[in-house]
C-alpha cells in the first residue's frame, strides 16, 4: 500500500523532479507545481496565512506544508491513486482519459505510483478506491538511492546551509545513512537548537542564502539601503561601528521580517549628540523639547534631552509626553501661573509685559531677555506682601525696581530723567532755558 508520504515523494519526482524553485511557462509553481491562483488560499488553508507566489516558491517548507495538507485530504478520502488523480484533473476518476496534452490521467498517476514505489494501476481499477504502489499487501517502501545533495533537496534543504551548522550537519549525515523519510527528518530537525532558535521567515531566508545566493543578495542588498535611510533619517551617526550594526539590522529587516518599527526601535539607541552636533529625526526632536523648556522657563540636563530624544524616535514614548514633564516643572517654578500653563499658555507669552519694560528701560535688545533673568524670574514668582498669595507683580512696581539696578544709571532713560529733573528744580528758582 502506497503510504501519504510516498505519494507526496512521487507527486514531487514526476512534478519537478524535486526542484522547489522551479516556476514553468503556465505558471506552475515548485516542487509539486501548484498554480499560482491557487497559492494565497491554499497556503491561508495549510499555514494560517496568506502567501504571495514568489515567497511560497522560495519556502520548500512551505510547499512541503501545502502538498501534505491538500494531499492528504485527497489520500484519506480517495487513496494513494484517486489523490494523484484529484492533483492532476481536479478528479478522482484513475482511469479518466483526459489529459494535459501530454499524459492522460491515468498515465499520470502510473507515473506517481512507480516513483513513489514502483507500483502501477491495475486493469480493473475504480475510481475512488486505489492503493497504488507495492506489487503486493506486504510490499515495503523502499527510497531509491540518492546523493546527499538530492536527500537534502528532498528534505527542503540545501546542502551548503546544512553544512554550516554544526548540529544541522550531524542530524543530515544520520538522515542520509537512514534514508530517513521526510517526516522523519522534519521531526527530528524539530528538536534541534537551530531550529528552535530560528524563525520559519529566517529558515526560508538563509535555504535562500545558499540555494539561490544572487537573490538572497539583492533581497539583503535593498534592505541595506532601506535600513541605511531610516538611520539617517533618525539622526544617526555613520561611524565605523554604526556601519557594522547596520548590516546587522539589513539582516534583521531581511530575515527575521523586522518591521520599521522594530528597527527604529533598534537603531534609536545609537543615535547620539556630539558637540550640540543635532541631525536627522532625533536631532529635531531634541531642538523641539530645548525650545519648549526655553519657553516655559525650565532648564533639564544635557542627559535628559539626549535619552528622551532618542525614545521619541525609537516609538517608545512622545514628544508630547516629554513636553507634559515640562510643564509639570514650570507650574512648580511658577504656581501662580498653573491653570494658564495647563490650557496650553508658554510662560514667555505670560511674561510677555516684563519683557518689554525690561527691554525698554534697561534699553537691553529684546532676545536677550528670558525667564531665566533673575528680575524676570522674580516678577513671576511674586508673593502679595499683604495676603502671602502668589499673583502677577504689578508692572509698576517691576519698572520701578528696574530703576533701582545698577544698569539703569547708564541708559539714555535715566540721563534724559535726570535732565528733566534738574530743568524743574532750576525752574523752581526761577531760571530760564
């Protein structure tokens, strides 16, 4: 009796030979030529997803996965023969005369049945209900002799990839001397540390990697390039050391399947800010949170801007977060100020009024006053000497008090104010001018 995974082996062989990268002129595709319409269902039926036809025809598990699943629906409710049958017509008439042009339905399954075995239709087949294989009930399944390179074919391996993992070579050389079947081999392969150490995205990549390496190297080459852009959007960089860790991330986008946010995760915490050196995402970010602590009167560490910034645009936080955190300490500077902070009011806007005398009566440029000044800082932080609540200083009373600094002797203001009051105390004795 011809066995489930008999047939898959035979429906291979007289499919592709057991190439799984094959693609033919009507758009069959892999080891055991599935259409390409049908791969995103049928992948969906067998795997929980949806596959495109290049990524199934560059995933020899995964045409393994499907063959078994559709397969063996057809083995379990038709046999060996009515499942050959089903693949070839859509069918399980064995003895259908219809034909692809160059075999007959019949003529197929004899195909499949001696490669998986050596057996045949007999002349009195059904539809529905043949064995196939084997010349007898007692026949056993015996593999035909192949290379290692073939085994490793057959397996959905490639040789070079099974040779360079130490464990993975082992398990094959035991596989080999075996003639183990492929269920046998994926079973065993299971239980291994590169395997459980692997995901299914990065097993496909590296069977890629040295089945078909010029691919593998475009497909690595262009994630290279992706990942290099992405890193300078974010401010990164490019040292000696950055460069390396890119390749690792080219890796990780290509192979594991790393999404942008993964990688912006990843490469964020390298980007870094020398001599006040801002560039790419991280360094606008750091400008957006020094501009907003400038305005609201704060002052946070070289430290803070730096690791906020950089947890902005690795995703893990908001800018909106960091700017929340400011305005918490503004309303602790200035508590009189609290409700104007929270509806959204900067406290240079609130200030607005002492900068201007400031500017005018100390006749000081208007940039170079901020809520840093210790007279504009004061003002703000005003107590009533009568109630002991904080409140708005008066401006007159902030304009007088810049009267009494020191600067304010040295401004055409005051030298114009002491003429004047030297013209009326000579008017008041009676000269003239």
């Amino acid at each position: 009796m011809t066995t489930l995974d008999q047939l898959i082996y035979g429906i291979r062989q007289v499919e592709s030979g057991g190439n799984y990268h094959v693609v033919n002129s009507i758009g069959a595709v892999g080891a055991y030529q599935v259409m390409k319409g049908n791969i995103p269902e049928w992948t969906m039926e067998a795997l929980g997803h949806s596959m495109s036809w290049q990524a199934y025809r560059d995933s020899p598990s995964a045409q393994d996965a499907v063959a078994r699943y559709k397969l063996g629906k057809f083995y379990n409710k038709y046999g060996a023969g009515g499942a050959a049958a089903m693949w070839f017509s859509g069918q399980p008439n064995v003895n259908s005369t219809a034909s692809d042009g160059g075999n007959t339905v019949r003529q197929y399954v004899n195909k499949v049945l001696g490669a998986a075995g050596g057996g045949s239709l007999s002349a009195t087949s059904s539809s529905s209900n043949v064995s196939g294989g084997g010349t007898s009930s007692g026949s056993t399944y015996t593999p035909p002799k192949m290379s290692s390179k073939e085994l490793a074919e057959q397996y959905g391996f490639v040789q070079g990839l099974i040779n360079s993992d130490a464990g993975l070579k082992k398990l094959f050389q035991q596989a080999v001397a075996g003639q183990w079947s492929t269920d046998k081999f994926q079973a065993s392969l299971r239980d291994t540390r590169w395997f459980k150490t692997h995901s299914q995205q990065e097993r496909d990549y590296l069977v890629k990697q040295f089945g078909d390496p010029a691919t593998a190297k475009q497909n690595y080459s262009a994630a290279y390039v992706h990942v290099r852009q992405l890193a300078n959007q974010l401010g990164i960089v490019e040292t000696t050391a950055n460069l390396n860790r890119m390749k690792t991330w080219a890796y990780d986008n290509v192979a594991k399947g790393w999404n942008d946010d993964q990688l912006r995760n990843e490469i964020g915490k390298y980007v870094y800010f020398v001599n006040d050196t801002w560039q790419g995402q991280g360094g606008q970010e750091q400008e957006a949170l020094h501009s907003y602590a400038y305005d609201m009167g704060v002052t946070m560490s070289g430290t803070w801007y730096a690791n906020n910034s950089r947890n902005i645009i690795r995703g893990v936080a908001t800018e909106e977060d960091y700017k929340s955190e400011i305005r918490k300490q503004a309303k602790a500077l200035f508590p009189q100020y609290a409700k104007q902070i929270d509806a959204g009011q900067k406290v240079t806007d609130l200030a607005g009024s002492y900068f201007q005398s400031m500017s005018q009566i100390l006749e000081l440029p208007a940039g170079s006053i901020n809520l840093f000044n210790p007279l504009i800082k004061k003002a703000l932080q005003y107590k009533n000497p009568t109630t002991g609540q904080g409140e708005a200083k008066p401006l007159w009373q902030f304009e007088n008090d810049l009267r009494s600094d020191p600067r304010w002797n040295k401004t055409q203001n005051a030298q114009n104010s002491l003429m004047q009051v030297a013209h009326q105390v000579l008017s008041d004795f009676g000269l003239k001018f």
